[in-house]
C-alpha cells in the first residue's frame, strides 16, 4: 500500500509515518515545516523515516503546489496537515488557520475528486468541533457547536470532506482525535509544557483553575486507529468517528501523575483561564469500536511515564 501523510513532519504524522513504514507501506511524507513551532523539531521528528528506502519526504505547501502528481500511485491518503491549537487562533492569526485548515483541505479533496483508485482518505477532525455545550460523553450525533476559531476551521474540514463525499464518491473518513499525548507532542500543549517546566524545576504556567477536564488519547493509539481507518473494508464514505482515549481525567490530575513520576512535586504558577479552552471534553468511542474494531489501550499513567522519558532524552532540561 502507498500512502501520501500530510503534516507528515508534525506530533501525530510523523508517529504514523514511523508506524506506517514499519507495517511495510510505502509513503510520501509532505510537510511545509511552517514556523507554528520550531521547524528544526518537526525535522528532528523525519530523522528516521527520512533515511528509510520507502519513504519520500516532500518539502510542500499544501496551499500552494501542484497535488495531482503527489496523488500519482497513492492508494490512501492521510490528511493531518493542519494548523492547530485553540489559543493562538483569534484575532489576527485566523487567517493562518483558514489556509492551512480550510483551504489545503479543499484544495487536496479537489485533487482526490479526480484520483479515481483512492481507496481512502482519512481526515484529521478533532473534539474541539464540539465547543463546551456539547453532553458528555459526546456522540458523533451531537451537534457541533466549536468554542474556538481552531474549532470551527476543523468543523469547516470536516463539513468539506462529506461534501466531496456526497457529491464526488471521495472515500472520506474523519477522525475526532481527543487531546493527543505522548512523545513528540507539541510543544504549546499542556502535557509537553507541564512535563518541560517539571524537568527543569520550573513553576508549570497552568491555565485556568486546574478542574479543566480532558479526554485524552495516547498517540499510538491514535496511530492505530488512523490506520485502522485507512484499511478497514466497508466504511460509508463521509463517515465521522471519535477517537478517544476514555474518561476525562482533571489537568490537576496529570499534575500530580507526573510529580509523583519525577519524585517530586510539581509547583504550579497560576495564569488566567484562557479563551477558547473548554471546561471539558469526553468522546464516546462506541461508533470506532463497531465501525473499525478500535479500542484504545494505553493509560494516563503509562502514557506519561512513557512521554516524560521521550522529554528525557530528546528536550534536555535548560
Ligand atoms: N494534537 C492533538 O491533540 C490533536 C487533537 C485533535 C486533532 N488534531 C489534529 O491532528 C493533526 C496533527 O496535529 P499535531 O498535533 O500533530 O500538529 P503538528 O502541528 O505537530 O503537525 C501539523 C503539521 O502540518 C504541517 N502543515 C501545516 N500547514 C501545512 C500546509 N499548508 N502544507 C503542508 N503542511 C502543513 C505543519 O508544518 C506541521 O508539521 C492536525 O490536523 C490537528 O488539527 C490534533
């Protein structure tokens, strides 16, 4: 199988590229190694997959360059190019956020339009389609009503992608990832912040009050129900599933997982709770049990043990 990842170079493409090489596809890895956070780390993520015989890595905006030849032999594609995060998404930087999340998004479900032996193409959709109002756990039946810009360019991609499937047979599927953790994650996140500042001895800036909730989903697990998505015969095309990692667990909660980790407490500075963040999320993932056979498997407390020593070996505290 032939995959093309988009955002190939960021957190969760770039562990899907290293999980999808190592099932033995074939991939065109595509980044435009934009500057939301530091380019060096999102090459650092390629390192591996960069040297690996089936993997073409293609410095491209998905904005701008031809898509058609990076289509050529494709059998799925995987689009999780996007520019994300709630916080940074008001006011002037919107218009960053519609490019890389609306308009690529068009852009490449125009191009697939027209490739005609796609078998898929999975979608990078996120919880924070469903804003703040939504019932916990949410169902994909929930109607969705974002709290952020971000959410609402997502709620856009995903809304294009049923349209290309209703109206041209492009074989869509959109995954609601909920809050992704793990090595690699990026580093505007809580997770990655909270575990940086523990490593260095520093106060965590903490958003908000501490009673924020998150699902979260450990990032192979999401890798895996990506793939999951790509191969999984039958599936309606303009199907939307949740991707959950089960229960919302409180930010002061992973505070105190990963003192107790790291030996030691983590002090905590406090900071304005900031506009666009949710008081909380909870996926219902009943619909990627029936419809891909997915169920996740990894554990707050396993999932930062392993992330703190991904920060152990790869962000040296300063
Ligand atoms: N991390 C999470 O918790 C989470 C949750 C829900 C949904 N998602 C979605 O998952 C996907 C991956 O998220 P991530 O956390 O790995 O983000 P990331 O920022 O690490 O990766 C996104 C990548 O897309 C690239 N990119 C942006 N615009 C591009 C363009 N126009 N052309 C080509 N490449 C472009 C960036 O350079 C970056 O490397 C995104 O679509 C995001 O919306 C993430």
């Amino acid at each position: 199988m032939h995959a093309l990842v988009s955002g190939a170079a960021g957190f969760i493409g770039s562990t899907l590229v290293d999980a999808l090489l190592a099932a033995g596809w074939r991939v065109r890895a595509v980044d435009a190694f934009t500057d939301s956070y530091d380019p060096a780390a999102k090459r650092a993520n390629l390192v591996a997959a960069s040297t690996h015989p089936a993997c073409t890595v293609v410095e491209a905006d998905l904005c701008t360059t031809p898509l058609a030849p990076l289509l050529d032999g494709v059998d799925v594609v995987f689009h999780l190019a996007a520019r994300p995060g709630v916080r940074r998404s008001w006011a002037g930087d919107f218009g960053a956020y519609v490019e890389a999340n609306i308009t690529a998004t068009q852009r490449l479900l125009d191009a697939c339009a027209d490739a005609p032996h796609l078998r898929r193409l999975v979608y990078a959709s996120s919880s924070s389609v469903y804003g703040d109002a939504a019932p916990s756990p949410s169902t994909e039946a929930a109607l969705p009503r974002p709290f952020s810009p971000y959410g609402v360019t997502k709620l856009a991609g995903e809304h294009l992608c049923t349209a290309y499937a209703d109206n041209h047979g492009v074989p869509t599927v959109a995954l609601r990832y909920f809050t992704v953790y793990g090595p690699r994650q990026r580093p505007d996140m809580a997770f990655a912040r909270l575990i940086d500042a523990a490593l260095a001895g520093r106060a965590f800036p903490r958003f908000g009050d501490g009673g924020q909730r998150r699902d979260v989903t450990f990032v192979d697990d999401v890798v895996g129900a990506t793939m999951a998505a790509a191969v999984t015969p039958d599936v309606a095309p303009g199907t939307v599933c949740n991707i959950s990692g089960g229960g919302a667990h409180r930010l002061d909660e992973a505070i105190s997982i990963v003192g107790e980790l790291m030996g030691r407490p983590v002090a905590v500075e406090q900071l304005p709770a900031q506009p666009g963040d949710v008081r909380s999320t909870s996926g219902d993932a009943t619909a990627a049990r029936t419809l891909l056979g997915w169920a996740p498997t990894v554990g707050l407390r396993d999932g930062l043990a392993r992330q703190i020593s991904w920060h152990r070996s790869h962000r040296p505290a300063e």
